[in-house]
C-alpha cells in the first residue's frame, strides 16, 4: 500500500446502504474503489492522490503520485528480494529482524555478519568441486574430524575432563561397550564419537556431553533450535520470534565467533557440511552427495548481499514513526512463515504509549451545531480570502511584468533583473539592495540563463606581479620600433628571450637589441645636448642634492645645535633618501668602482654586443637613481661581480639577471628614451597622419549616408512601382472581364432575334414572299455586321498585343537599367567598406598608444588585445588578454554595500558585495571570488593591487565568451561590441601563432635529432 509521510493512510469507509434514497448521488474514485457522499470529501481526497507525496512501500521510490505507487508496487511484485533468496535463509533472516529495534543500516550489517558463515541444513548453496562450481542443498552439518596432532590433544583434554569429573569405575563401564564403536588404546571413545555416544556412568558426564552436543545442534542447526525455542516460549510467556532472535544473539556472541568468526585463525570445532548436488530446477542429482568444507561453500553473492538483505527487510516488514518502534514482520509474511507477531511486554508497553500520545494531540472536543456553523463561516471566510490573495497574487504578476518591461536597456551589469528572477516563484522579480533586501544570501537565477564563461589560461612564464611590466615594455618596442631602429618580434620570442637560460642565450638575441637600441638613443641625446631630465642626468643630479642635504640636516640634528627644535616632521621622501644614503653597498651605485667603469659611456654609440654591458653600467650610475630603480644596487652588484673585474666576467652577468631586473632595467630605459626628440617627433607625425585619416574617415562618413539615402530611395521608388502595377493588373483583368460580357451580350441579343424570327416565319407560314426577302436581307445584314465586329475586335487584339509587347520590351529595359543601377550601388557599397577597413587599419597602424582595454565584463575584468598592426611579419600577442579589477575598480565594488539617495528603479537593484561574489561561485569562478574575497577584506593603503593576469588563446573560446557576455549590461554591451568589432583580426592573430609555435617546435625537434 502506498505511504505518505511513511504512514500508511487507510481508505475511506463505504457508506451505510441507506434504502429510503436509492438515488443520492455519491462520488466514486477508479483506483482506490472508495465511494464519497460529499463533493468536497472527494475533490480532497482527489488531489491528495495526484500530489507526487507518496511512497512505494515495496521498492522504497519516492516522490509519487498514488496511482503511480500502486503501479510500481504490482509492477516488483515478480522482482521482490523475498523470493530471491532460499525458503530456509529467508525463514532465518525474517525470524532475526523481528522485534529489532535499532535502524536499519546497523540491523543489515548485523544480520549480514552472523549470516556471512552461518548455514543451515535445507540451505542452497553454491558448492566448489574441482574447480567447478556446483548448485547444492544441504543435507547435514556435523563436525570435522581434526588432524593426528589436534586429535591427540583433545584425546588428552578429553581424558583429562573426564578423568576429572567421572567416578570410579567409569573406565571399566565404558570398556564394556561393544566392539563396534571405535575407541582409543585406553578403551576411551574416539572424537568425535564421544558426542555421539556418551557414557551414561554418571550425571555429571552426561550433562557435560549432552551440554556440549546442545552446544553444536545450538550453533548449526537453526530449525532444531526454534523448536526448542517455541518449547521456551510456551514456559515463559515469551514469544517465539524473539525467542528467537535473543537465542540468535546469545549464540553468535558466545560460540559463533569462535567457529565463523574470519579473524577468528584457530577455530576449536571446524564444521563439514553433507551436501546434495542439485540442478537447476531444484531437483537432486542421483549419488551425487559430497562431504565439504566451510570454505568450499558458499551463498551467490548477487543474492547475498548487504542491498538485497536491505530490500528484503523494507519489503517484508515495517516500522512505526515512534522513537523505539521495533521492526515488525507484516502480518501476511509472519502468517506464512510461521513467525509470531505478539509483541514482547516492555515493546507493547512503549508502543501503547507512544499511540496514546498521538491519539491525545489528535483528539479534538465534541463540537456542538454553534461550532459547526462556525466552522462553516470560518471555511467561507477562508475561502473569499484565498479568493482575495489569488487576485492580489494576480495584481502582483501584472505589476511584475509591468516594471519589467519598463527596463530600458542597457543597465548596471549587477542590476540586471535576469539575475533576480526567481523560477520557482513564476519568475517573480526580487529587489536585493542592501537597504531593502533581507532574505536568505542566495541569487535565484545566477546563470541568467547565459552559456558558461570558457575557462581562462595561466601565463606559467612571467608571474602576474610583473606582467604589467612586461606586456607595456613590449608595447613600447613594438611601436616605435621604426624611430629606434629596432627589428620588430612577437611577445612569444619577447618572452622566451626573457626566460631563456644564461647558458642558451646568445649575443644577437631580443634583449641585446633591444637595450643596444634604447642605450643608442640616449647617448645621441646627450651627446647633442638636448635629452629630457632622465637622459641628461637632471634626475639624478636633483637626487643627490637631496641626499646632500638631508646629510646636512642629520649632522645638525646629531650635533644637538637644533635639539629643542627637533619635531618628527620629516616627509615620507627624505626618510627614503635617508633609507638609501644609510646602506652601504660595495659596488652599489655610485660606488667608486661603478664610477671608474663608467667613466665616458656616452662618448659612442654600441654598434657590436662586445662591451654594451658596460654601457649599460655607467648608463645606470649616471642618470638612474635608487628612487627610479628600487633594485638599482643589486643590479649593479650582480653586473659587476667583483673589484677590478675585467669586460669578459661583466659579458657573462646580465643574462643571469632575473626576470623582473631585466624588466626594470627595459622600463628605466624606456623612461628615459619616451622624453626623445626621435620619439617625439614620431609621435608628431603619426598625430599628423591620424589628423589625416580622421578627415577621410569624415568625407567616407558623408558618403556612406549618401550612400544608404540612395539605397532607401531606390527601395522605396521600388515599392511604389510594385504597388502601382499591382493596381494597373487588377483593373486590366476588370476591363477583360467586361468586355467578355459585352461580348456574350450581343452574341445572345443576335441569337435572341434569330429564335424570334424563326418563331414568326413557323407562327405565321402563310406570309408572303415579300416578308420572306425581307427578312432573308435582314439576316444577311446582321451577319455582315457580325463579321466586321469581329475583324475590329481582332484589329484592336492585334493593336493591344503590339502594345502590350512594347511596354513589356520598355519595362524589361527599365529593370534592366535598375538592375545595373543597383549593382554599381553594391560594388560603391563594398568598395567604400574595404576603404573604411583600410583606413581603420592605417590609423591603428599609426595609434601609439596601443595598450587599451577594449572594455570590462560584469566583475569588472579588464580585455586587452594588441593587435600587430604596424609590424606585419609578427602576429603581435595571438591572445587575448585579462586582468583582474584594479583598486578603483574595488573601491566601486565596496560602494555598492552603501545606500545612497538615488531614484527609485522599478525593477530595483542588485545586492552588495555578497551578491557578487555569489554570482561568480555560481557561474564556476571559484578562484578569481576567492581573490576578490580577500582582497575586498584587505585595505587598500595596507597593501598595493596586485591584479591577476589570464589570457584566451583559441578562436572557438573567443566565441564561447561572446555566448557569455550579455547585452543588455552597460560595460558587457560595450566590450561585446568592441571584441565583435575586431574578432577577425583576433581570430587571424591566432591563428599565426599557431602556426609559428607549432613551426618553432618542429624546428626544435629536428635540431635535436641531428645533435644526437
């Protein structure tokens, strides 16, 4: 039967047969066949059994209909765990769960030890012959005849026992016995025929046999001891199940661990099992019974499990909802199995009480006809107020749909309603601002029903802490590399350039040109005497006059002339200068060897890579400062490794600089280098080339409108002659159809007189013959006119058709002139598109400022992407870049915690801080909300932003992140525009990376291969 709430809920009783109204009308339900006389008893009864809140009391599924747990309980009525295992092991199963009263996965495991080695005579078994495996039922338990040594040892034991507790004269009875009961030298009974047949002597050795013989039959031999149990329970009022069960476990905890127990190595009385092989259907093979072993038996282990015995249980027996309930065998299953279903004392006790509980808080007052009525005004009120909340819950949807539709995209990306749209309230729309919303931390529509952001790659070579550093350096070689005279190179060979191991790095790479380049420009300035504050050393100049006279002021201080007015006002950068001018490094900057080395680097540029490190050495003691350079001491210690070190030891030292040195040193350079005339004056010319382009882009605009108006023109003079011909059809057909009839007309009026003639020439034959010529002459007229008709109507036919070809050669002309008209306005369409691509191209080629972020996603991401225009043998990046929020970006995030006064949004606002970091565990973003976790919990003046770096480098992940992107967000409308605009330069820069990286390691592994 069905259960809801694990209750089996009882039918509805017919009602009396009542035979003064054999006509009431009653209501009748199909598959419970119960019969209701109130409408409203039924309509309940009805949805109660179509709510998916019932459960199969057979299979245990829940989350059923009624209808749908009757179909389930016949459909496993054939597949029931009951009938999978043998009669004899489910008889023994069922008598040990009954009355339990501890949970099931502690009873099946319980049930499921004691079984695991635990036979039974009449038990089918699967028995292993020579290596064969054999149905077999078993016939006889009995014990195993030991080895010599173990049989010894219990002779002995056995001697000793009885030597012990029998009187005298007991040897001398038992030798008397026949000679057909095999005995040991001393006249003593052999094991185990000493169990078989005691020696009756004396009272104290037939209890100890008897005593050890019911020990066995106790231990292995289940249906004797339930006899002995009902014998027991007759006695003691007890009932026999859990007779039963109480002897089961006082025997598995007294004998059987010491016989089954498989940790259990030296087993004192092993067991031998008599054996009759079986076949398939059950029935005995003839002369095949066999003596085995424990361990060449066995249950199938499909059958024998924890999850079949759990099955048997739950369909075999029930439990009530009380604490303490016992676990009863159903009434039909006990009835068949013989298992008693009379409850101990102590378990009806409990359950007595536990019943009276229920019955108490279930029982209710007698109401008298005042409450009833009552009970009706109150159901009616009820009713007129679910009434009222339907049309109130109504007015809430409509007014849902109205704030809706009021939303005028774009918007905030977080106060997007999408996110806030709960689907299983019927899509209501939640306000969560942090002043108004209260309710539980949860978004109930996170996805907004967006595909999943792709999954973002780590760059493994440059750490994230430095990648700001790196990509700008790039950018900058990259850009003015025609002013600096620079061979242009892609940030892959950049990168490995920079990561590439001292040993492996060659004279004539990436980096040697790069600083050769910078240095160059920088010598040039100062040699012309017109380089910026950097390159003319006015920096450092200012520098050390600081350091100079915060020395000073030290002196002054540490004298004691200015004690009384000493206060702690020393600025953040005197302290700093003081920080620096208190270290003293050997071979630091400015050092006396650093001097000596550097002495005239600007007299000429570096036109070889012998001797440009030294370049670079009075380069930093001369216009570099501590301030500019943090690491500017151990810089210059690593690149001159020691006092009077010579040009070769100071060649090797640079590529052994780490990574964020190098950067530093490139930075510097860069720092000093953008202050260049030679700069400069590029970044002028490409300000003239871009004013350019931006005119022709203006006159390309102007065109293009013109464009488009001559388009919407020609569209519409179209329709309008579409229209018109429609028309002149329809009224030409109108003019046929007329002229048709007139026709019909005047061939029925001539035919109408010719009939009436004939009917006066047979009504009058006695006429004369001058009215006969009369009429002969009429007839021969008519037909004349007739015939000239005719020929006019072909006439006009003919003129009609000579028309009509005409107007068709003039109209096929006309579309002819339109067709080709349209077509030069497709190929100056198409040839003013190249031309906007082209110029879009030339100004980006000429843009120096290329580090740009194409825009933010909803958690404030910044994309990058620079592109490689201006240096086409490279393909640029080949990725797509990202970065994590910046401070202000988290400080923007921080914001939205506080209530300001802003209007009123009728599909209010999305929640806090919280709200998104919710939103990005919920779409997969588990490691960027863990930072932004912790660094929204952080201050922003206690540590500096460290933005993480990620990037895409496939095209099909560039489309999978516009799936995701959604419009209808401020910054995303924005970047999915920007990132739509260039996804073929993108997609083509890819690409090319591609190629060249799978090229490249082509190359490397043939190179390899011919060093082997």
């Amino acid at each position: 039967m069905p259960l809801l709430n694990d209750k089996r809920i009882p039918l509805t009783a017919p009602p009396p047969y009542d035979s003064r109204r054999k006509r009431k009308e009653v209501w009748y339900l199909r598959f419970t066949n119960e019969i209701f006389t109130s409408y409203e008893e039924y309509i309940n009864r009805f949805m109660l059994y179509h709510q998916p809140l019932w459960t199969c009391e057979a299979t245990g599924r829940s989350n059923l209909t009624y209808e749908q747990a009757l179909e389930s309980e016949g459909r496993d009525e054939q597949n029931r765990a009951e009938f999978r295992f043998c009669e004899v092991l489910r008889k023994r199963i069922l008598y040990n769960v009954q009355f339990q009263t501890i949970r099931l996965e502690p009873l099946v495991e319980e049930i499921y030890t004691y079984f695991r080695f635990n036979f039974a005579i009449g038990e089918v078994v699967h028995c292993k012959l020579s290596e064969n495996i054999y149905l077999a039922r078993i016939v006889d338990i009995f014990p195993e005849v030991n080895s010599k040594v173990q049989q010894q040892q219990q002779q002995q034991h056995q001697y000793q026992h009885y030597t012990s507790i029998a009187p005298p004269g007991s040897s001398d009875e038992t030798e008397s016995e026949p000679d057909d009961i095999p005995r040991q030298p001393n006249g003593r009974l052999r094991f185990p025929d000493a169990f078989l047949h005691p020696t009756p002597d004396t009272t104290t050795e037939t209890t100890t046999n008897s005593a050890a013989t019911s020990t066995a039959t106790n231990n292995y031999n289940y249906n004797s001891n339930s006899a002995s149990q009902q014998e027991q329970s007759k006695q003691t009022n007890i009932p026999v199940s859990e007779s039963s069960s109480i002897s089961i476990h006082s025997n598995e905890q007294q004998s059987v661990p010491q016989i089954f127990d498989p940790n259990f190595t030296n087993p004192s009385q092993p067991l031998k099992y008599r054996v009759q092989l079986i076949n398939e259907f059950g029935q005995p093979l003839e002369d095949l019974v066999r003596d085995v072993d424990a361990d060449e038996i066995r249950r199938d282990k499909r059958v024998f499990n924890r999850h079949m015995i759990q099955r048997l249980i739950r369909e075999c027996s029930k439990r009530d909802s009380y604490i303490g309930a016992p676990w009863l065998i159903k009434a039909n299953v006990a009835y068949h199995y013989g298992i008693s279903t009379l409850l101990p004392p102590h378990l009806q006790e409990a359950q007595d009480l536990a019943y009276a509980n229920q019955a108490r808080k279930r029982k209710a007052p007698l109401k008298e006809l005042e409450d009833k009525e009552a009970e009706k005004r109150a159901r009616k009120e009820e009713n007129l107020l679910q009434k009222a909340k339907l049309k109130e819950e109504k007015e809430r949807q409509r007014e849902e749909r109205r704030k809706q539709a009021a939303v005028k995209y774009p918007i905030e990306d977080l106060d997007l309603p999408i996110y806030r749209k709960d689907p299983n309230l019927n899509w209501a729309l939640i306000d969560m601002a942090p002043d108004k919303y209260t309710g539980p931390a949860t978004i109930p529509y996170p996805t907004g029903g967006r595909d999943p952001r792709p999954p973002l790659h780590k760059n493994t070579a440059i750490p994230d802490d430095i990648f700001e550093t790196f990509i700008s350096v790039w950018s900058f070689l990259a850009v003015f590399s025609d002013p600096l005279g620079l061979s242009p190179f892609s940030i892959d060979d950049f990168e490995r350039a920079l990561c590439q191991p001292s040993q492996h790095m060659s004279k004539s790479n990436v980096l040697f040109e790069s600083n050769a380049c910078l240095l160059n420009v920088i010598i040039k300035e100062r040699q012309q005497d017109i380089g910026g504050e950097i390159a003319s050393g006015v920096i450092n100049e200012e520098y050390l006059e600081t350091i100079k006279q915060n020395e000073e002021d030290d002196n002054e201080e540490s004298s004691g002339k200015s004690s009384s007015a000493s206060t702690p006002t020393s600025t953040k950068k005197d302290t700093l200068f003081i920080h620096h001018q208190g270290e003293k490094v050997e071979r630091g900057w400015r050092d006396s060897e650093q001097l000596k080395l550097s002495s005239g680097w600007d007299r000429r540029t570096i036109r070889n890579t012998k001797g440009w490190e030294t370049v670079l050495i009075g380069c930093l003691n001369e216009i570099a400062t501590p301030a500019l350079i943090p690491d500017l001491n151990l810089i210059l210690c690593h690149l001159v490794p020691r006092n009077k070190s010579k040009a070769s030891e100071r060649e090797r030292q640079y590529p052994s600089l780490s990574i964020k040195h190098k950067l530093a040193i490139l930075s510097f350079l860069i720092d000093a280098v953008n202050e260049s005339t030679a700069v400069k004056e590029y970044m002028e010319s490409c300000q003239e080339q871009l004013t350019e382009f931006r005119r022709q882009k203006m006159e390309l605009n102007k065109e293009i409108k013109n464009m488009t108006a001559r388009r919407a023109e020609m569209d519409k003079r179209d329709r309008a002659e579409k229209e018109e011909r429609d028309t002149t059809d329809d009224d030409d057909d109108d003019e046929d159809t007329d002229s048709e009839d007139d026709d019909s007309d005047s061939d029925s009026d001539s035919d109408d007189e010719d009939l009436s003639a004939a009917s006066d020439d047979s009504d009058a034959p006695s006429r004369g013959i001058k009215s006969h010529e009369r009429r002969h002459r009429s007839r021969q007229e008519k037909l004349k006119l007739k015939q000239q008709k005719r020929k006019e109507m072909e006439q006009l036919k003919k003129e009609m058709y000579e028309k009509q070809r005409e107007a068709a050669k003039a109209r096929s002309q006309e579309l002819r002139q339109k067709a080709e008209e349209r077509r030069k306005l497709e190929e100056e369409e198409r040839a003013l598109r190249k031309k906007e691509e082209q110029l879009e191209k030339d100004m980006r080629k000429y843009t120096t400022l290329r580090i740009r972020p194409l825009g933010k996603d909803r958690f404030y991401n910044r994309y990058l992407y620079l592109d490689n225009i201006g240096t086409s043998s490279t393909y640029g990046t080949g990725r797509l870049y990202v970065q994590g929020p910046s401070d202000v970006d988290i400080q923007m995030i921080r914001e939205r915690d506080r209530s300001y006064e802003e209007p009123e949004q009728p599909w209010g606002r999305g929640g806090g801080q919280w709200f998104m970091l919710a939103l990005m565990k919920a779409q997969a973003l588990n490691e960027e909300s863990e930072w932004l976790e912790q660094r929204l919990n952080t201050p922003l003046d206690v540590e500096p932003s460290r933005s993480w770096w990620r990037c895409y480098t496939e095209p099909e992940e560039i489309q999978q992140l516009l799936s995701w992107l959604n419009p209808k967000g401020n910054r995303e409308c924005k970047l999915k525009n920007e990132i739509a605009k260039r996804h073929s330069y993108i997609a083509e820069s890819m690409k090319k990376r591609a190629q060249a990286i799978n090229k490249l390691e082509a190359q490397t592994a043939k190179r390899n291969s011919k060093s082997r």
